[in-house]
C-alpha cells in the first residue's frame, strides 16, 4: 500500500504484491520485514511451504514497491518472523524466532552481520549466530516474534512481542502481547 496523502488514516493505493520468488514462481513469505542498508531497501521474510529451504529469505528491492529479483537465502538459515534492525553504528541484526510456536520451547535468536556493505550480505563468512538470547522463563512462556520500537519521546529502545498465555498447557496456540 501506499498514501495517496500525508494523513495515516487517509486513502491508500494497493501497489499489488510483492515478488518473493525465485525463477518467476511467487513462493511463500511470512513476516516480511524492509530495512535500510548500505543505501538501499532490503526485504527478509520466513519461508514457507513444504519443499522450501529454511529462511530467511533476503532481496534488494528495485523500488520502495517493486521486487523484480529472485530471493536469496541468508547463509545461517533458521528461524522464522526475522526483524531487522540496525544500531546506531549502522550495524545489521536480524532476529528470528525458533523452535515449535505453541510450546514453551518458542524463542528469539539475533543473526549479527559483520561485513562492510551490500555486497557482503549473501557471504556467509560475515554472519554470525547468538542463539537463544530471549527464552522462556518461570513467568513467560514461549516468547518470539519481536519487533522494535522507539518509546514515544524517542528516548528508548523498546522490544515488543508475543508469549505463550498458558504456560502450563503443553501444545498451546494462545498468545498475548
């Protein structure tokens, strides 16, 4: 979608979906999420579907709208629901949520890019993996699926994500936020 005015509730126009494919076929996405970096937009999305390699999945857009390229995978595969961030720095994280949803098991692991630009994204080499960095504790269960924020007066760094709401129910769906 795109504003057709500087009003957030005003009219929007639908730009029609996004390319997230490979050799034309549009394929699975889940949670897409669109930073900046190294002066250009980046989509990074879980896979979906059977047969389809673990994400994330990474591409360059063409356009704030457009996707015309093929998706590549980031080279620590795992994880689904990445969030990007970057510090102040200018340094690139991607955190992703693993294990089985409905399960106290649920968690959130960060992927640290240690390359210089762009055209290190896809080298494996500049990726690095801290697994297991927010995990289930005697009060929360299952907490995954972060994003982040600013506080209203701009002067924090907020997390905000969902957890289990029974943690005592083995297989559950329940969430809160």
């Amino acid at each position: 979608l795109r504003s057709k005015t500087d009003d957030p509730t005003g009219e929007y126009e639908d730009m029609g979906p996004l390319y997230c494919g490979e050799n034309g076929e549009i394929l699975g996405a889940n949670d897409i999420t669109v930073v900046e970096y190294d002066g250009s937009l980046f989509g990074i999305w879980g896979t979906l579907g059977p047969n389809q390699p673990l994400g994330p999945a990474i591409v360059e857009f063409d356009t704030p709208c457009s996707i015309t390229k093929d998706r590549d995978m980031l080279p620590i595969g795992g994880g689904e629901g990445p969030r990007a961030l970057k510090n102040d720095k200018g340094e690139l994280f991607v955190t992703m949520s693993e294990g089985g949803y409905s399960t106290d098991g649920y968690r959130l692991s960060v992927l640290c890019f240690t390359g210089q630009d762009k055209s290190q994204l896809l080298d494996a080499e500049k990726w690095y993996a801290k697994r297991d960095v927010f995990t289930s504790t005697t009060n929360v269960s299952g907490p995954a699926r972060a994003c982040f924020v600013k506080s209203a007066d701009g002067t924090q760094d907020w997390m905000v994500y969902h957890s289990r709401v029974y943690k005592e129910v083995d297989d559950n769906w329940w969430r809160q936020i």
